[in-house]
C-alpha cells in the first residue's frame, strides 16, 4: 500500500538527528541488554522493513516466525526498545518544527495564518475602526481535560524533556569539540535513563495526581507563553511602537479546566477533590505572579530623579505605609530614591499571604492590577514608556489572563444525575449520590467567595435532551445554597446526532422559562453551547456527525441572532481525527458561517496537549494560527454573503445519510460489540492506568456505554483508525457526481478540513497488519466489509481531491508516516501474539501479570508510532 519517496522530503537536519538517536539507542540496548538483545530488534526491523517494501505472505510469515521464536522477557525488551524509538523520533521530528519556525523568522518569513499577514490582510480590508472593534470581542478559551488519552508516565515526559534540551544545544554552530562531546555524553545519559524508565503507570491516577501532571504545564510554558503571544501581536500591530504605549487590546486569552471537575461517571471526583483543586491551581499562579513581580521590580532601577513618581504612586505608597507599616518602612529603608521598585516590591511581599487567604495578602486579582497600572502611568508620565509597557505590561497580561485562580475549574456530569438529585430530594429521600450533588455546588459557592467568581461558574450538562435538564441544575443550585449567592453558568452539552439536531428548539423551550430569561438578563444575554464530537461520531460515523455538527452550529448561529443572545461554542473536540482531533487553525476556518464571531472555546485533550504546549515555539505557532484562524472567520466580510449553505446544503444531507446508514449496518450487526472486543485491544488498553476515569460508563461489553475515547483508542491500535473514515467513501458514492464534490472541496471550507482529515486518517490506517486483528474475531464478513469500505474511501477522496497518492500536498508527513510504519508492524505482530497468549490465559482462568504487562507495553508503543491514542 505505502508508496516509496525520495529521501529529498525529510529535511536533512531531520534525517541526522534521528540517526544519532537512534545509533545512540542502539548502543544504550547493547551495553544494558547486551549484543543478542540488538541483534534481535535489528532482525525484527530489516524483516518489518522487508514485508512493508513488498508485502507478501511469505515477508509477513518471516516477521511472525521471529516473533513467535520470543520468549516472553525477551518480547518485552523488543516493544521497549520500539517504543522508545518513537518517542525519540516524536521528539525529533518535534524539534524539527521548532528548527523550521526558527529558520523562517530568521529569514523575515511570515508563514500563512501568521499574525502579521493576518493583521495585514485585516487592516486592508475593514480598515482600523473594524480591526479594533474586532479585536476588543475577541475571546478564546482552551479547557485542559483529564481524559485518559496520555500514556506515557510524567517520568518519561520529562526526561524526554531533557533530551529535546540536548537538541536544541546541538543546534548551536558556534559549539566547540568538547562542547559537541559534552552534549553526546548527555544524550547518551538520558536515553539511557529513558530505557530504564518504567513506561507503565502502576497505579492509576487520582483526580489530584491528574492536577499536579497538568500544572508542570502551566508552570513551564503556558504562564510565560501568553504575555509572549500578546506581545507578538502587539508588534503585528503596530511594528514600530511595540514597548511604548498600552496595548491596542485587552487580554483574550483564558485557560479552564475540567481535571477535578468532570465528575460524568467518575465516582473519583467529590466536592473535596473539586475544593483543593482551586488549592492547587492558586499556589502555583500566586508563586507564579510573585516570582514574576519580585524580578521586575529588581530590574526596575530608575531612580526619582529621573523619572519622577505621579502624585497617584506617592498617594499609593503613603496608604501603604499606613495600612503595612512595618513592610513599608523597610521597603523605604532599603530603596529611599526609587519608589517605583518599592511600590512593585511590595506588591510582590503581599502576593505571599495572598497565597494561604490571610491578611495582609490581596483580596482579588483587581486590587493587585489596579497597583500595577498606578506604577505603569507613574512611570509613561515621568517618561519612562519603555519600563511601562514593557517587561511590567506582560506582568499585567498575565493577572488579567489567569488571575488568582490560573485555570477556571469547570464541572460536568451528566443530566440524569441532576434528575434522580431533583426526585430524590422532592421525595425528602436523598441518597449519598445526590448528597454528593448538593455538597459539590456549596463547595462551588465557596470557591467564589475566595477566588472569585470567574475561578469556578461553569457547570456542563452531558447530554443534555430538554430545557428541563439545564433548569434542573439551577433548582439544585437554588436547593444548595439558598441565599443566592452562588453563581453558576449551565452549559448543555448536546453529543449525539438527534440531540444536536434539536439544540435549537431545546434553547427555545428555555426561552420561553422565567426563571432561564431572568439568569439570560443578569447574565447579558450570553449563552454557552458545547458541541460534543466525540459520542457524536460513535454514534453516526465520521461524515455524518461532521454534518451534523456543522448544522448545530449553523443552526445554533441563527437562533443567537434571531434571539440577541452573544452565543459561545464550546467544541468538545478529542485528540484522535475520529473525535474532532487535527490541526485547530483549519478546524475553525471550517466552522459554520457566523457560528465563531470572535469567541472560540475548545477541549484540550490528553496527548495534544503536550504535544501543543510542551515547547514554547511550538505553543506559539499553535496559538498563532488558532487566533488568526478566529480573527479571519469573524470578520464581518467572512460572514455576509455566504451562499455555500445553499448551494451545498442538498448533497451534504444526502451524504450524510447514506454515510449514516452504511455505519450503522456495522454498529448494529449482532453481535458487533463482542468482535470489537475481540479485534481489538479495548478491554486491555481499559486496564491501562492511564487516568482516574474508568473506561465506560456501565460495566458490560454494551457499545452504548463504552466511552468514545477507548472506542477511538481501540480502533487506532489495530490500524483500522475505522472512526476517522468508516462511511465517507458510501456518502461520497451516494452523490455521484465528481464535479460537484470538487466544486464542494474546492469552494467550502468545512469539506475541504474534512477530507484533509480523513487523508490523514486513512494514511495512518493499514489494512494488511489490520486484517491480523480482524481474524482474531473470526468473522469474515466483518473483515470484507471493513475492506470494502477502506478501498471505496480511498477511491472517492483520491478522485475528488485529484490527487494519485494520499497526503500528496504534504510530503514529509506522508514519508514521516512511510517511515514509521515498518517499526509500527513490528510492535502490532508483538501486540496480536501476546494478546491471543493473554486471552487464552484468562479462558483458563489464569491472570498473567507478565503478559497483561507487554500487552500494555504494545499499546503504549503503538500509540507513540501513530502519534495519537483516543
């Protein structure tokens, strides 16, 4: 199936780094696991390589027989030493990107949906009035979620955090030959600590575990990145002024999070978890705001002679006196002539007891920013704009972005449990379970009257189905705390097909509610939606849940206007392509005419989010594209006059449905639920102790209560990658007509992302290794179907985006994947051996802990070949 390339599409810094990782693993397994051990993975390797050249039963029958000639220890060392290949490789081709990015600025580059073209673009448009007014709407919020989507272990991460570091210095040219050798020896430490490193979990996290992993995150790029990312946009806007003047927008950017806050079917998450949660996140952005003001106000040296204080800071620092005497007068004793340092000095001594609650400390994130912008216009009137708007500006950035509370803790669960709650309490019968309600909501109550409102207001409904289902939150809300001080926002999260196709006329049933219409005033008729991508496509399949999603979003883009409601979309989007995964910017540029207006809020999943903010640069790039993407959308010339809806609108229903039928004569064939569970992996990788959430919502093998995320993961690892493109070739087919889909993927932004989508999802797929696992389930039938509809959707995207080879516009990702896949093979033959040893020993009723152990090993190395899981 794979195509073979000219070396020429890997770029040749690229192609050396992966050499000398590799050379240099290659000695870490000989000295540790001696010469055998080596030989052994090269063997399997040539053979791997060998059947992907020419595949043919005897090449696949050489790899088994190596495979099968394992014992089980050894078997382990190999999917080792496989898996730590890709994560060097991952990491590689990481560095890469950041090298690229690096290159481009060096040579003046603005690559496409760069901030500077963009800003450009929209100035030349809409002129300086409508830039601004765009700007001052816009909002985009990224919610980190504690899905069990990463498997690797934080010790991993973080040595391979070490290594990338390693990398950058091999980039120096100015590095001398001991230099070079220093950072050899380095690297061969750390990948030798990496080979040592246990890569499973052996516990499963807690909720607070899952905190903690994501506050490494904040603490090491995203606190910095966003006054970084504000300045980049400072200059796209005015180049020459950058530093010298307030910035021309206000912060726009916030962070949420759902880690201690989705409780949907994980009994691990109780209102006390919620209530240390906000604990956590303050402490590290309080650590964060006062090591930040302590170091400004060390570099802020300039004496009152030169830049003489405002009346407003000697008024400020006279109050301060008063109300902290003893800091004061020690602060003055020390810095007698610059009052500017002393003012921000003690700013930072207070931001201690702001820490643990206590007096002396700030009461809000207002009070500590209303002293920061006394010293900033003290200092624009002494003359001295640069020390304003400079170093202190990104200090002011990062309190409006993340204010005491660092991420916003949003809660959800699912709206049966808010109705038994409602019952169970009428009936004065309450259970623990709706105790546990009640005692999350006053926790929530709680969280306000410290950290503020902002810190904890949210609360998703999962599906949602009726008015009744967001009203009965605020009842219980109401029930909770009485006295109406708790304010909280419902958010009804519409997931399957049905319910986001009536989202619409739910919303409607609300308005016509007193107590809804009452909170929509208070609330200045602001709305939140969430989409969910990820049920949506498990229950109607790759095409048809775009579809649908699309018209919500239309749909619900329409009701705003027609209500004068400012209407948000919260996109629950997944990892993996099959959830709502890919690239952001081109996700947004596809969203629905009207549908973003400048206000963008997106789950960030497992996997990605290392992946998007585990390198500074990276993150930059990744937030550069998405704002772009937000800003092109919302402009009004990129609402008005659209006339694809109509044009389109037939043939995608058409599409849809065919595409809808055809999955479900998959999903609904009997007995599908026990062949998934046996061609595929899903209840080991359930086993993973991968996050606190368990697998499904009920116990069973039921498909219905399987959660999206292990379905997506499952299907990715016995290459079928079936959710990110089971049934689009059959809708493709149910139109025909091949002019019109180029026209479609030529002119509509939305088909052209999903096709690109499923390119990158077929790709990834491998139907010769995937029919290895499909025999594990010993029907036929479900193998030629699977087929059938894998060479149909190839055919169809191929003809419609005229292309001879998947992935064509994109030829280092497509050798990227060429290049993977020999070393893939090899751990997927590993995977379906011992997964039939492992079920054979459970028929016996034997639990072997060795092999459950390298199953888990296969699906761990699997997922860093793919570079995804669920």
């Amino acid at each position: 199936m794979a195509t073979t390339h000219a070396k020429d599409e890997i770029p040749a810094p690229l192609r050396r780094e992966v050499r000398l990782l590799g050379t240099i693993l290659g000695h870490v397994l000989a000295e540790t696991g001696g010469r055998d051990l080596l030989d052994e993975v090269e063997r399997i390797r040539r053979a791997a390589i060998a059947f992907r050249g020419v595949a043919s039963a005897e090449r696949r029958d050489r790899v088994l027989e190596l495979i099968e000639d394992l014992d089980v220890g050894r078997a382990e060392q190999v999917a080792r030493a496989f898996t730590v290949y890709f994560q060097l490789v991952n990491l590689a081709e990481q560095h890469q990107r950041m090298r690229t990015l690096r290159e481009r600025a060096h040579r003046g580059e603005s690559p496409r949906h760069s901030l500077e073209r963009t800003i450009e673009g929209l100035r030349e448009r809409l002129g300086e009035a409508a830039l601004g007014d765009l700007l001052d709407r816009l909002e985009i919020t990224n919610v980190v979620t504690a899905h069990p989507t990463e498997a690797r272990r934080r010790a991993v991460v973080e040595t391979l955090r070490r290594i990338a570091d390693q990398l950058e210095r091999l980039d120096d040219p100015r590095l001398a030959p001991a230099e070079q050798a220093d950072v050899e020896r380095h690297l061969h430490e750390e990948v030798e600590a990496l080979w040592h490193t246990d890569q499973l979990r052996r516990d499963r996290p807690e909720p607070l575990d899952e905190v903690r992993a994501a506050m490494w995150l904040f603490d090491e790029t995203i606190f910095t990145l966003a006054p970084t990312f504000y300045r980049e946009l400072d200059r796209a806007l005015q180049p020459e002024a950058a530093g010298t003047r307030p910035p021309a927008f206000g912060a726009f950017l916030r962070w949420g999070s759902w880690i201690g806050g989705d409780r949907d079917g994980n009994a691990r998450v109780t209102a006390e978890v919620t209530r240390r949660v906000l604990d956590v996140h303050a402490d590290h952005v309080l650590r964060g705001l006062e090591n930040a003001t302590r170091r400004i106000a060390r570099e802020l040296s300039a004496s009152e002679r030169d830049v003489p204080p405002s009346p407003e800071l000697l008024t400020s620092l006279e109050e301060d006196a008063r109300d902290f005497p003893a800091l004061a007068k020690s602060l003055t004793r020390k810095l007698p002539d610059a009052p500017h340092r002393r003012k921000l000095a003690l700013s930072a001594e207070r931001l201690v007891p702001t820490r643990s609650g206590i007096s002396d400390g700030y009461t809000s994130p207002a009070s500590l920013l209303a002293d920061l912008r006394i010293v900033q216009r003290s200092l624009a009137d002494g003359g001295a704009a640069r020390l304003a708007y400079g170093e202190l500006q990104h200090l002011v950035w990062q309190v409006e972005t993340f204010g005491f509370h660092l991420a916003s803790l949003e809660l959800r669960d699912h709206a049966a449990v808010h109705a038994r709650a409602l019952r169970e309490l009428r009936a004065d019968a309450p259970s623990p379970q709706t105790q546990e309600v009640l005692d999350t909501l006053r926790v929530v109550a709680a969280l306000q009257r410290r950290f503020g409102v902002d810190a904890c207001r949210r609360y998703v409904v999962s599906f949602t189905r009726s008015a009744d289902d967001v009203l009965a939150v605020h009842e219980l809300a109401a029930l909770a705390v009485p006295d109406g001080s708790l304010r909280i926002d419902v958010v009804p999260l519409f997931e399957s097909r049905e319910d986001l196709r009536n989202a619409s006329a739910v919303l409607d049933e609300l308005l016509g509610e007193e107590r809804f219409s009452a909170w929509l005033a208070a609330r200045g008729r602001r709305v939140e939606v969430m989409l969910g991508y990820s049920d949506s496509t498990k229950d109607v399949g790759f095409l048809a849940a775009n579809i649908a999603l699309y018209q919500a979003q239309r749909d619900l883009a329409a009701w705003a206007r027609r209500n004068d409601v400012t209407l948000t979309l919260f996109h629950g989007r997944g990892g993996a392509l099959g959830r709502g995964g890919g690239p952001a910017g081109r996700a947004i540029l596809g969203q629905a005419p009207g549908s973003v207006d400048g206000r963008f809020k997106v789950t960030e999943q497992g996997e990605v989010v290392v992946e998007r903010y585990g390198n500074r640069r990276i993150a930059l790039r990744h937030l550069e594209q998405v704002t772009s993407a937000v800003l092109a959308v919302s402009a009004p010339d990129a609402v008005t006059g659209s006339d694809v809806e109509d044009r389109f609108d037939e043939p995608a229903r058409a599409m849809g449905e065919a595409s809808e039928r055809f999955w479900r004569t998959l999903v609904e064939r009997p007995g599908f639920a026990r062949a998934f569970s046996l061609v595929t992996p899903v209840n080991e990788l359930s086993d993973l102790a991968i996050g606190s959430r368990p697998a499904r919502r009920a116990p069973g093998e039921d498909l219905e209560h399987l959660r999206a995320i292990p379905w997506v993961f499952a299907w990715g690892q016995n290459r079928c990658n079936l959710p990110g493109w089971y049934g689009l070739g059959t809708g493709l087919e149910a139109i025909g007509d091949l002019a019109l889909l180029r026209e479609m993927y030529g002119a509509w932004p939305f088909f052209t992302s999903v096709l690109e989508n499923a390119q990158l999802s077929l790709a990834k797929a491998d139907l010769p290794i995937a029919e290895l696992y499909l025999k594990l389930g010993e029907d036929e039938e479900l193998t030629r179907m699977i087929r059938e509809e894998f060479e149909r959707t190839q055919r169809w995207v191929l003809d419609v985006t005229q292309q001879e080879a998947l992935l064509e516009p994109r030829p280092v990702l497509r050798r990227a994947i060429e290049l993977r896949n020999p070393y893939v093979d090899a751990l997927s033959f590993l995977q379906v051996r011992f997964l039939r040893e492992l079920r054979a020993a459970r028929d016996r009723g034997e639990d072997d802990e060795q092999l459950r152990r390298l199953v888990h090993l296969t699906i761990n190395g699997i997922s860093a070949g793919l570079q995804n899981t669920g």
